[in-house]
C-alpha cells in the first residue's frame, strides 16, 4: 500500500516533468527560428534592398526592389477580390441562410481550407495561365485569393455571430432593410474583428510560394504589368536559398526578415486589435 | 444558430402596411427616421396577396429591392465560395484526363518517373509523401499532446497563455522561410546528428532505419520540419479538446485520491482521445500537401528506401520542382494527376477531421452546459 504510494507519487512527477520538457521543446524551433533570423537578417538587411534590382552572383549589392513591388501587388489584387467577396459569404451565412445552408457552407470553408496551396497553384494555372498563354502576375493572384476566400469567410463569421442578436431585432423593430442592418450595424460592431480577420488572411497569403511558381513565375526585372510575370517576395527568397551563392544566401536571410517582420507584425497587431476591442467591450 | 429564422417575420410584417410612398431610386440612404412611423403604423390588416414579392416591390418601399439585390450578392459570394470546391475538383480532373488516357490510372504504381520518356510511376512519390508524414506525425502527435496537457493541466494560466501564443505564432511563418532556416539549422544538425550515428561504436549504422552515408538532407530533416509545420494545429486543436473535459471529471478523479498524473492518464485523455485524433488528422492533411520546406530539405531523389537518412521526393516537390520545366503537355498533365491525388486526400482528411470534431463538438457540450 505504503510502497504503490510512493511509486504512483514519483511516476506523476516523471510524467508532469516529461510533460513540461515537451512544452519547452515545442516552443524552440520557434525562438531558434527567430534567432537565427535576427542574427543573419539584420546583418544582410540595407537599404539598397529595397532600392535596387538584383544583381547577377558574384557583383556586389543588389537588391529585391521587383519582388518587394511584386508582392504588393500581387497580394493587393488578391486581397481586393478576396475580401469582399469573404465578408459578402459570411454575411450570407449569417444574416441569410439558416442553420443547415450555413454549417454546410462553413463545412466546405474547413475543407477549402486545409487544400494545398500548391493545388490551388494548379487550379489557378489551369483557369488563368492556359488560357492566357503565359505566367502573369494576375493568375497569382487568383492563386492567392483562392488560398484566402475560406480564411476570410472562416474568420469574419465567427465575428458576426458574436454580435449580439438584440442587435438586429432592434434594426428590424425601427424598420431598418435588412441590408442595411447588416451593412451598417452588424458589420460595424464586428468591424475589429473583421478586420482582424483580413490582416490575419493577408499575412497568410504573404508568404505563400508553391503557388507561384507556375503563376506568377519570377521576373529578374521590375515589372508592374499585372499581365507579365512578376516576382514575389517568398519566390525569390526560395530561388536565393537553394542557389549556391553566399551573396545570395545573404540576400534571401534579408529577404526572410522583411517578410517575418511584415508577417509577424501584422498578427500581432491583429491581437491587438481584437484585444483592445474586447476590453472596450468589458469596460 | 437560430439566427435566421427568427429575425425573417419580423423583416416583413412592418413594411407592407405603410402608406405607398413615393417610388425612389434603388438604393436610398434610408434614414432611422423616415422609417420609423412604419413601425407605428396601424395593426396588419390582412391586405391579401402579399407573397409574390417579385411583382409587388416596385411599387413598395425601396428597401424591398435593396434587399433583393444584397441578398442576391452575398448569396453569389457565398455560392462562389462553396463553388471554388466543385471548381478545384473539375479542374483538377480534366487537366489530369490526358494522363489517365494515356498510362491508365494502374501505371502510377509504378516506381519509374521520367518524362522524357513517357513514364510517369508515382510510386516513389507516393512513399515519400507517406513516409515524411509518419515521420512528421509520430513526432508532432506525441509532442503536441503533451504540450497541451503541461498547458491546460500543469503549467500556470498566464504562462500556457504565452507558451500557445507562442506555438500559434509558428503557424504564422510562412514554409519557405522554415525551409530556409532548415538548410542552413536543420541540415547540418541532422547531419551532425548522421554522422555520430554512423561512427557509433555499437554499430548503430546496421540497423536499416539508420543505415546509408549521413547527409543532412534526407527525409528524416523533412520530417523534423513537418512536425514542427503540423505542432501548432495539434497542439491548438488538442488544447480545445481538453478544455472540453468537463471539471466533473477532473473532481472525480481528484476526490478519488488519483495524483495529478493519474488524473490526467486515466480521466482526462480516455475523455478526449477522439478529439486527439481529430487534431491528428488535421496535421496530418496539413502535412501531406507541404510543399516549400519539404522541398528545400528532401534531397529530391526519387527512391524508396527505408532508411531515415536517405534523400528522397513527395508528390507536392515533384510538382513544385518540375513543373514548369514538363518537357510535354503530358508529362503536365501526369503532375496535374499527382496535384488531384493531393487535392483527394486532403478533402477526405480535412472532412473527416472536421465532422469528427462537430460530433465531438455536439455530444460533449451537454455536460459542459450543465455545469
């Protein structure tokens, strides 16, 4: 009796302590990540970066001016289609649809969801580039809004559902259309969230590669024609990194801490957002 | 959830009533005001045939039409959204049509990949892909479980608030950059790691998981950094599902005399072990279409071998890496066929997961309820 005691006692503080170790081994790869990021980045990180082109291996300076404008661009044009028509479905699935439309239409935003994003590079490729003839900065976008369409929707529903439902029986008591009420008073009062959900898509789509690859394909020159090929920040970084160049590794390091801190940032800010809002909400 | 269909009566009843006003535009900036007297208007007199609203809106209030037309939009963004499923999977299966026609859907079972040829074998792929998931898995699984136990059980509430911020912030980073890091972290510490194994005095190196010459790169690296891609979604999804477990239980267990241990092994896990398994397959559908980092860390050889140190190729870097190189419309055609493999899986395993989920979802927030 005395000695199942003991034993059970050491086995519980074993296992909580196997328990602690692991927490600790799942939060490294994130702090080793940064650290080396930081300790090769900042020192690779100029300012010709963002003023200059690339340059052949071997010449000195260079920079990722073309992918840095790439990016924007390619993401900005994902992100006006993507959005709207995001927050447009989830407004459906809301304020429309009832109960059985909604949790199937959510259903089919989990499964889009978790589709590789290298897929839906060959969906876009498919729908976009074959017809064209030719890679292009838009069928790079397609490619990424495709990837951001269910994180929109997945995000700004769960914000519009939290919006009390005395919210819109108010509306609808004083007359209001419907479209209105939506529009004006359920949209608005999640509008933290919401946006929270938008930077957080945005940031997801920032770093995406696979996609691009037969999208967007990479431009060694600077392009801002949505119809030619373009590079984009996370394409280039992968060319730079399996080169066979130290300048070019050194580059690419430069390159991963922009698109981090960029990333990063922005999820943080996201948190902010929602965790200003909600303590708004509590006072 | 009930949302909808209480709010709809009251949207109607209201405005019919209402004297006719004079017709405006589409879609007036319709102030609180003017509508106002609406809702004070007398009593519904059953003025009769108010269903057919199609031919009744022009005349009536503009609201009417306004909330036609919005419905109508947001009803084709959503059906956009649930049609991008149904898209993917067209897509998908006519672009690898040419491909089935030509070698069947048997030949992708066998090992030969080489285009310029005409063979189009998957088999190696498919190994890959499978076997850098097992990998990945039955190190992620494990640790994301654990993880989350310290986090909900043991550690101190502020303190698993940081540890998860922590973890989910991983999630954020894009796999091109992990990849990047794997090269230049990873690879020579897997290699390091080879190497002590390979000059191991007790022979270690004859054993087949760890024999062949120690790279680095190989799929025991694209394990390791798949199981760091699939923690954050395990661990997050595991986490819920033990904050799930009702404190009934825990009390229970605790009123029994078990040790904080035993209280989570023979309580709490038993409770909870369908969700884990859900989160399981959630990384593990992440994990099988990972495209960059596997790339950037496999080696890109395509062989079937056994041993952990072996470089090797998934369907998602055979695809990222050839192509745009395809020396033919069907040599496209048969990765286009690997993508729907990928695209197949996927919508399986993430369907699965999900409804395992809601179900879970559904039978265990009674007891959480109740309390």
């Amino acid at each position: 009796m005395n000695r199942g005691h003991v034993y059970r006692k050491i086995l519980g503080r074993i296992m909580e302590g196997v328990c602690l170790v692991a927490a600790v081994i799942a939060v490294l790869p994130l702090f080793t990540f940064l650290w080396h990021l930081f300790a090769q980045g900042f020192s690779s990180l100029s300012f010709s970066m963002f003023t200059q082109l690339p340059m052949p291996p071997g010449e000195l300076g260079g920079g990722m001016k073309n992918a840095i404008l790439g990016s924007v661009l390619v993401v900005g044009l994902a992100t006006v289609v993507g959005i709207p028509v995001g927050i447009g479905a989830a407004i459906f699935m809301t304020e429309f649809a009832g109960p059985t439309i909604a949790s199937a239409l959510r259903f089919a935003c989990d499964v889009l969801s978790g589709i590789p994003s290298i897929v839906m590079g060959l969906l876009a490729y498919q729908i976009v580039v074959v017809p064209m003839h030719h890679f292009s900065a838009v069928s790079g976008s397609v490619a990424l809004a495709f990837i951001m369409l269910p994180v929109v929707v997945i995000t700004t529903q769960e914000m519009l559902y939290l919006v009390p439902h005395s919210l819109r029986e108010a509306g609808h008591a004083l007359g209001i259309p419907t479209w209105r009420i939506a529009s004006s008073i359920i949209l608005r009062a999640a509008a933290p969230g919401v946006l929270t959900g938008m930077i957080l898509s945005v940031s997801r789509i920032a770093g995406e590669t696979a996609p691009m690859l037969f999208t967007a394909f990479g431009n060694p020159y600077l392009s801002l024609d949505p119809k030619s090929p373009i590079s984009t920040l996370p394409h280039m970084i992968f060319n730079y990194a399996i080169s066979p160049y130290d300048d070019w590794h050194r580059l690419a390091w430069g390159g991963a801490l922009l698109l981090v801190l960029g990333i990063l940032g922005a999820t943080l800010l996201s948190r902010f957002i929602l965790w200003w809002h909600q303590r708004s909400l509590n006072t | 959830m009930d949302l909808p269909t209480t709010e709809k009566p009251g949207s109607r009843s209201p405005g019919p009533v209402a004297p006719p006003k004079a017709p405006t535009h589409a879609m007036p900036p319709l102030s609180l005001s003017a509508r106002v007297p609406d809702a004070d208007a007398p009593p519904p007199v059953p003025e009769e045939p108010r269903r057919p609203l199609a031919t009744r809106f022009p005349k009536r209030s503009s609201g009417r039409t306004a909330d036609l037309i919005f419905r109508l939009a947001t009803g084709a963004c959503a059906a956009a959204v649930a049609g991008l499923i149904v898209v993917a999977i067209v897509f998908m299966v006519r672009g690898s049509i040419p491909a089935f026609k030509d070698h069947g859907l048997g030949a992708i079972l066998s090992p030969e990949w080489d285009p310029t040829n005409q063979k189009y074998g998957a088999l190696t792929f498919l190994f890959g892909t499978a076997y850098t998931s097992l990998i990945g898995m039955m190190i992620a699984l494990p640790l994301g479980v654990l993880t989350a136990v310290a986090l909900v059980e043991i550690l101190p509430h502020s303190l698993s608030k940081v540890i998860s911020l922590a973890v989910e912030l991983l999630a954020a980073i894009p796999s091109v950059l992990l990849g990047l890091w794997g090269i230049f972290t990873l690879v020579p510490l897997v290699r390091s790691f080879e190497v002590s194994i390979y000059k191991s005095p007790l022979g270690l190196k004859n054993i087949p998981i760890f024999s062949g010459s120690p790279m680095g790169v190989g799929f025991l690296a694209a394990g390791l950094l798949l199981a760091i891609m699939a923690l954050p979604f395990i661990l997050s999804v595991t986490r819920e599902v033990l904050l799930q477990v009702p404190v009934s239980q825990r009390e229970a267990a605790y009123a029994l005399g078990a040790t904080r241990w035993q209280a989570i092994y023979n309580y709490i896990l038993p409770y909870s072990w369908k969700g884990i398994f859900g989160a399981g397959l959630l990384g593990l559908a992440r994990v099988l279409g990972e495209t960059m980092a596997v790339t950037m860390v496999i080696g890109n050889t395509p062989q079937i071998k056994a041993s952990l140190f072996a470089s090797g190729y998934t369907l998602a870097s055979v695809i990222a890496n050839e192509f745009t190189e395809a020396p033919s419309i069907l040599a496209i055609s048969a990765l286009i066929s690997l993508g729907l493999i990928l695209l197949v899986v996927s919508i399986l395993l993430n369907a699965a997961a999900r409804l395992m989920l809601i179900y879970l979802g559904r039978g265990s927030s009674s007891p959480r309820e109740a309390k």
